[in-house]
C-alpha cells in the first residue's frame, strides 16, 4: 500500500466541496489500528457539514462518522483486535461508557477529526466496536449515529416498554431504525411523512399508524384522534423549531419527547414551552450514545434480527453524488457508500 484514497471537505465561497486526495500510508502509533473500509454511511449531519449549515470549520477533514470495515494492521500495543476483525467506527471516538462528558466533542468523527470517507482509516483501538455477525458491511456502516440515537432515545433515556405508543417523524434514518426498534420492542408506532409511498413501506416495518404532514398540515390533532385523545408516550423529535411545538402537543402527560434533530432549522422553537411543565413531560436531548449503548444495541438488533433499511447505494467515486441523493430527500432509511472496490 502507497497512499490513502479519501475525500475531504474543500472550503469553496461559503461552504465547501468533496475533494479526492491521496495521504501517505503513516506508520501505526502503538495501540492504534488500520481498518480497510467497505462501507459508509450518510447522515444528515454530513450534509450540514458540506453545506455549512452549522458554520463549523471542517475544510481539509474526511467526512462521514460512520463506517464498518475490516482491521487490516495492528500497533504493538493493540489487545483488542486482530487483523480481519470486523469492526464498526464508534461516532464520539472517546465515549466508552457513562455520562457524557463535553471533552468527547473533540472526538466526533468526520467533524473535529477526520471521519470514516476513505480506503483506509486509522483509530485508536477503543473506537471501534465489533460488527455484528449477522449484518453485512453495508447493512453494518449504517449503525454508528442514526441507529445508536435511535435506540439511546428509545431505551435508555426513554425507558421504552411493550405497548407503549412511539411517534416518529418523516421517514429518514433515526426515524426508520426507531420504528423498527419500537416495533421490536412490542410498542405501536405512529409515523409521519410527506409522502404516502413511504408511509406504506413504513407500515411493511410495523408502522400502526401513519400520517401525511403534507396533507395533514396539523398531524398533532390526527395523532390525538389515533390515540384516543391520550397523546403519545414518546415522539422521536427530529424535526426540531419547526415541528417542536405540534411534538409537544402529540405527546401524552407525563409523556417523554426525545429532543434529537434539526432538519427544519436551528432557532428557537416556536409557541410557548409552558405544556412541557403543565403536562410533566420529559424531554431528553439526545447526542448519539456511548460504545456502551452501541454494543448493547448491537445484541438487541440480533436478537430481533433486525436488518437496517438502505434506500440507495452508491460506488466511492460517487460519493458527491449520494450526498446529492441524501439531500434530495427521496431516501427512506439510509444511503450508503461502498467502498469495496477500493482495497
Ligand atoms: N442528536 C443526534 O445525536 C443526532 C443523530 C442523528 C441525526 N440527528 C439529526 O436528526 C435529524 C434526522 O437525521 P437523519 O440523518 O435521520 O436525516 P435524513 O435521513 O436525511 O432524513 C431526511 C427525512 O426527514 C424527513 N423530514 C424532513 N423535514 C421534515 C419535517 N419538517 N417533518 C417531518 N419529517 C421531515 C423527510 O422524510 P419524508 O421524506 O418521509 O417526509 C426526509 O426524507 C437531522 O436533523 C440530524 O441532524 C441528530
């Protein structure tokens, strides 16, 4: 091996571009580890990345926080793992366990350090996680960020139990790992979208109820109508200020809302936030999870054999395209990146 094929995020006017570039092969530090990437996953993170939605400076860095591959050359030190292990890249690199700390945000791949976009990646022997068996290398890119959000959220922030009801907006990655994760776990789920090609193929994945926001501008009250006038016991909230407000009015009292995405902007939400306090709710912000909660859902996921649903599979060499694909918002589920060609 010569060099590293990677993409990098190249500053343009005022956002930036996918660049390929060739880096020189570095010898490993003692517990760091070489991994041969197969496949990668989009998250609409990486597409606020490009577009520089966050105003965050990420020009000469390799995008992308998910990724599942192959150990292809160990340090000295690394206990570990062994070359040809399949391994998974961990989002915040340094959260093993516990609480989280704010020092793990200097860690976040694919935003402060380089991300997971290349033939090869070298980590710390603690960031990675085992690949489940079962899942194949694309299928196992998508479970880094959508799916351990989707699954802290639920369980270990929510406490999600059998019948208990869940909604979930649109029909991005979150909130397809969350419905099939709620559907798993015995719960009903609601879930919204803008198009009713999509809410069908929802319901194929144990959706019980499903909702146009286009058609139906003001969903909270067909929520209510679904629920008997109850509310939901958990909304899965990504929508963030412009759906917060209907999110509150959706779910039940002493009711829980998972507070996790920001695809209609980053403002303050709009309407006031007294039914939080008047309706004990909770609410929970959510920043993926801990390798903890990533093993823990690795063993929920085989238990149910649950499989991650890829809407779109694009060569390496397209990369600028599946970011294209990502944006355009016609996926449901994830987009992927083989880079199996690569090695
Ligand atoms: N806090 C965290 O740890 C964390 C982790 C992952 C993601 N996120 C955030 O969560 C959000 C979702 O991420 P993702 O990667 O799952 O996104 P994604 O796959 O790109 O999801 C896009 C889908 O969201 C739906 N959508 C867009 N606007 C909507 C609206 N106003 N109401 C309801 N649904 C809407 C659309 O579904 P339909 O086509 O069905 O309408 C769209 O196809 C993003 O804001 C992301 O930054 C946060």
């Amino acid at each position: 091996m010569h060099d590293i094929d990677v993409f990098e995020y190249a500053p343009t006017a005022d956002k930036y571009r996918l660049e390929r570039k060739h880096r020189p092969v570095k010898q490993l530090g003692s517990h760091q580890v070489r991994v041969a990437v197969k496949a990668v996953s989009l998250n609409y993170r990486d597409h606020i990345a490009l577009h520089n939605l966050a105003r965050r400076q990420v020009g000469g860095r390799i995008p992308c926080s998910d990724g599942a591959g192959v150990v292809a050359e160990v340090g000295a030190g690394v206990t570990r793992w062994k070359v040809g292990d399949r391994v998974m890249g961990s989002f915040f690199a340094t959260w093993k366990e516990g609480p989280f700390q704010m020092a793990h945000h200097q860690h976040d791949l694919g935003g402060t350090v380089d991300g997971m976009l290349g033939s090869f990646v070298t980590l710390d022997e603690s960031a990675l996680v085992a690949t489940p068996g079962y899942l194949s290398d694309l299928e196992a890119s998508t479970l880094p960020c959508a799916a351990l959000t989707a699954y802290h959220a639920l369980f270990v922030r929510g406490g999600l139990s059998a019948g208990q009801t869940v909604l979930c907006l649109g029909t991005g990655g979150v909130s397809v790992f969350a419905l099939q994760f709620a559907a798993a776990a015995g719960a009903q789920v609601l879930i919204t979208s803008s198009s009713d090609e999509k809410l069908a193929r929802a319901i194929e994945l144990g959706a019980t109820h499903t909702i146009n926001y286009r058609s139906h501008a003001e969903w909270q009250k067909v929520v209510h109508e679904l629920t008997a006038h109850r509310g939901v016991d958990h909304v899965v909230e990504v929508g963030g200020p412009g759906t917060f407000d209907r999110s509150m009015q959706s779910v039940s009292a002493g009711g829980h809302i998972a507070l996790i995405g920001v695809l209609t902007g980053f403002g303050p939400p709009t309407g006031s936030l007294f039914p939080l306090v008047a309706r004990n709710i909770r609410l929970n912000g959510i920043y993926v999870g801990s390798q903890e909660m990533f093993n823990e859902m690795n063993q929920f996921l085989a238990s149910h054999q649950l499989y991650p649903v890829i809407d779109g599979v694009f060569p390496y060499d397209q990369s600028p395209q599946a970011f294209e694909w990502l944006a355009s918002g016609h996926h449901f589920g994830k987009v992927v990146i083989d880079l199996s060609a690569t090695h």
